[in-house]
C-alpha cells in the first residue's frame, strides 16, 4: 500500500497538465499497517478518479458524444484513435499500484483479524475493477498480480479467465459474510452498510454475466440472480468532491480548471439523435449557442472560429459507478433474451428512462417519451433485434456523461449505435446523416469505418515483464464481444 496519508488527506489532487491525471500511490515509505477503515476510502478515491477522469474522457470521445474543440489539441491523438502502449501508464499506476493493491491490503489485513466485512467490500471493488481493465484491454494480469516480489512478472490471464475468477471471488467472499460482519461507516459508496454492498455484488454479478453471454451460456445465473431480485435500490456514486482547488470532480478539475477551457465539444451523433428526439435531457447535458445546439463532428479541425455547445459537468458531480437506469437496462435485456417476457422487459426499459430523467434531476414524467406513439416507446410487436436496438439506443443516452465507459463499452458489445457508413469529411460537408448513427472521424488511423474496439496494454505493465503479450490490434474485438 502506498500513500495513503495523501489521498486521504488531499482528496483529489488534480495536476493540470492534459495528460497527467492523478497519480498517487507511489510512495514506498508509507507504513504498511494503516488500518483498513483508513485505506477503504482511499481505494475508493483512487477508483472514482480514475473512472470519473482520464477514463471518463477517452470514452466520451469512442461514444462519440463529445470531440476535441476544432482551436484545442490536447486530444487529437484520442479523437482519431492514434494511441500508443502509454496511453493508460497513469491509470494503471493509479489502479493497481494504488487501489488494487491498496484492496488486498485490507484483504490481508481482513484475514488475520478474522474481518469478513472488510474481506467482503475489498473483493467487489477489486472485482469491479479488474472488470474495468478487462473490458479496456481484454488481457490482465490477474491471478498472479499482486503479489509484490513474489511474482515481478506477472502472466496476463484471457478476460474470459479473469471473468469467472471475480464472479468466484465475489461468492467466495460473500459466503463468508456473518451477522456480525461489520465495516465502518467510513466508506464512499455505503457508509459502512453491508446490506447495500451486498445488492451492488449482486447488480456487479448481473452486469458481468450480461456482458459475457454472447459469449457463454450464463441463463441459469442470470435468472438465479433476477429471479432473488436483490439489487442497488440507488445509483452508485462517488460523490467526495468539493467545490473548490484541489477536490473537483477528476473531469472538472482538469478540463474546466486545470486547462482553462472547455477542450471537449459537443459531438454530431449524440446532439443530432438528441435533437430528433425532442429530448429534455439535451438542455441538461449540453450548453446551447444562442438558443441552438452546435456539435463537432468527430476529429475535424475546421471552422476554427465557430461556437459549439460544451457538457455541463457539475465540479461536484458524482462518480456513478453503477445507475439504477444502467441495472433496468440489463434487467430488460434479461427479462427479453433469458424469460422471453416482453412486458417485463418493457416494464424495465421504461422504468430505466424515469430512472435516468431523475438522476438528472427532470420534473418530467418518463410516460411522455415511451408512452404509445411516444419517441422511446418500446417496439412490442418488432422482432428481438429491434428491441435490443431500443435497449441499446437507450443505454447510449443515459449512460451519456454519467458513466461514459459503460457507454463505450456496451456500444462494443450490442452493436448499437451502428455505423452506417458515415465519414467525418462526408457530414462536415453536409451530406445525409442518420441521426445517432456513428461517424468515422476524421483522420481516422485505423481506417475508415473502424472503430476502436480496446486499448494497448500500458507500457508500465509490460515493458519489464518478460510475461507480458505481444500488443493486439486495436480493431480486435474484447473476448465477450460475440454478438
């Protein structure tokens, strides 16, 4: 474990350069024997900072709801995919030196003083976030990682392996669970309450299943876990941030302050569906250009001296980790793929848009978009496809600027929004274009028509490693993605 005083002590520090992003845990003189109460929220900083900053960024612009601003450069190489091995060095520091690591000290710690709350809660956020390094990359070190000098090399085990090794460790360490089990009420997400730790495993559990099974039959688990019905009751968030230097929302911090402009930009696909929608999110995501909505097309450099809408992020705004609209989505899509029940699954998907209108704090009933003749309405008598499509559309809106890597993620996996083949140059230019359908940017390094499907493995990881692989394709689709 390593610095933990700092990250509790200055909660966040955020450095203002484009591309360093927080960077603690790399203190080596630490004390080993902080107790767990104390690393817990560290951890937890160190997790919502990195999924709330660098990562929210980059997956902002792969979901195309936000591009660099034509006068800014600090994300070309992001916009038009051209990423190298140290693209993710920070976040991996951040995660595994710091929070993993800082996780199974409190694991450690937990076993020798027969702590099985604390085992508990370290496991889920562990298992969360290896799930985050999975669905970035595909292959993790993860069975032999974290084990110091023991293993300085550790082998990078295929996502699939490193899938059902969390879902086991999460049941191992919920078998373990007492009536006395207990943590403090020092604690992020729960404030110490062991009860809603255990309905986040169990919604982590149905998220993880969901992403895998185009790839593996998970029926029966899907519907064991359904079929108990013990899940979040509330959105997930990290919500430690304070409206002043130093402890702004990770995003906030280095875009609105730390760089002194807004370099992200509103992006064509997602304004444009927005806009054909008439969807009152739009007003609460995007600043408007005198009364209208102005978007970029992705990785475009011209009209330098246009106004285009900015997000609207709060310098307080949550880390969502996991939303009660994200959960009905993936409930829908159970009840649709695993019950063949449709109105649940409507039930679900419309209770994920009231869900999602409340998150962002709308006074407007959800009745008016998915009610009959409605814009959301669900598709009751289109084919199976037609309602993933619905399922997915909707994931695309609600996850936007609230966990904008489940977004970029959950694209990958169903597909939706598709691309129909246009390219940046082609809608700058005015042709036709298909409302909330995917642009190929401009300059696009992989091609064009591809897409970025993973990351490279960062060049922390791998270049002492003799067990590392060689770097794949970044066009190469994550193992679950089977569809």
């Amino acid at each position: 474990m390593k610095k933990i005083f700092i990250i509790l002590f200055i909660i966040p520090l955020f450095f203002t350069s484009c591309e360093d992003w927080l960077d603690v845990n790399t203190d080596p003189n630490t004390p080993s024997d902080v107790p767990s109460e104390l690393i817990l929220p560290a951890a937890e900083t160190s997790i919502a900072t990195r999924l709330g900053g660098n990562i929210f960024n980059f997956s902002g612009i792969f979901a195309q709801y936000w591009t660099q601003a034509p006068e800014a450069n600090q994300y070309n190489k992001i916009d038009n995919y051209t990423i190298t091995a140290p693209f993710l060095d920070n976040d991996y520091n951040e995660l595994y030196a710091g929070a993993l690591n800082d996780l199974e000290r409190i694991k450690t710690n937990a076993l020798a003083e027969d702590a099985t709350g604390y085992y508990f809660v370290a496991t889920v956020l562990q298992a969360y976030t290896y799930q985050i390094w999975v669905d970035m990359i595909g292959d993790i070190p993860y069975s032999g990682a974290l084990q110091g000098v023991e293993n300085k090399f550790p082998a990078y085990d295929n996502g699939q392996t490193v899938y059902e090794g969390i879902l086991g460790d999460i049941d191992e360490a919920m078998d373990m669970l007492t009536e006395d089990s207990y943590i403090s009420p020092k604690d992020y997400l729960f404030e110490g309450d062991l009860d809603k730790w255990v309905a986040f495993a169990n919604s982590l559990k149905l998220k993880i299943y969901m992403r895998a099974s185009y790839a593996v039959d998970y029926s029966t688990e899907i519907r064991a876990l359904m079929d108990q019905n013990n899940f979040i009751v509330e959105d997930v968030a990290f919500d430690g941030w304070q409206a002043e230097a130093f402890r702004y929302n990770p995003w906030y911090g280095t875009n609105t302050i730390g760089l002194g402009t807004v370099n992200n930009i509103a992006a064509t696909p997602i304004i444009n569906y927005l806009e054909s929608k008439a969807d009152p999110r739009l007003a609460v995501l995007w600043t408007d250009v005198d009364g209208a909505y102005v978007a970029g097309v992705p990785a475009m450099k011209e009209g330098l001296t246009a106004e285009y809408s900015a997000p609207i992020i709060d310098p307080v705004q949550p880390v969502y980790f996991l939303t009660m609209s994200e959960l009905e989505l993936f409930k829908s899509e159970a009840y649709l793929r695993f019950y063949t029940d449709d109105a649940e699954a409507k039930a679900a998907y419309e209770r994920a848009i009231d869900y999602n209108l409340a998150l962002h704090g709308l006074a407007v009933s959800g009745s008016n978009l998915y009610g009959a003749g409605r814009v959301y309405e669900w598709p009751s008598t289109g084919t199976n496809e037609e309602k993933i499509k619905t399922i997915g559309m909707q994931k695309w809106v609600s996850l936007c600027l609230v966990n904008n890597f489940e977004a970029w993620t959950e694209m990958r996996r169903l597909g939706y929004p598709e691309y129909t083949g246009s390219i940046a140059e082609d809608v700058y230019a005015g042709e036709t274009y298909v409302a909330g359908t995917l642009i190929s940017p401009s300059g696009n390094a992989l091609g064009v028509g591809n897409f970025i499907q993973r990351l490279p493995y960062p060049e922390e990881s791998t270049r002492l490693n003799d067990n590392a692989p060689a770097q794949k394709a970044q066009t190469e689709p994550i193992w679950w993605d089977q569809k």
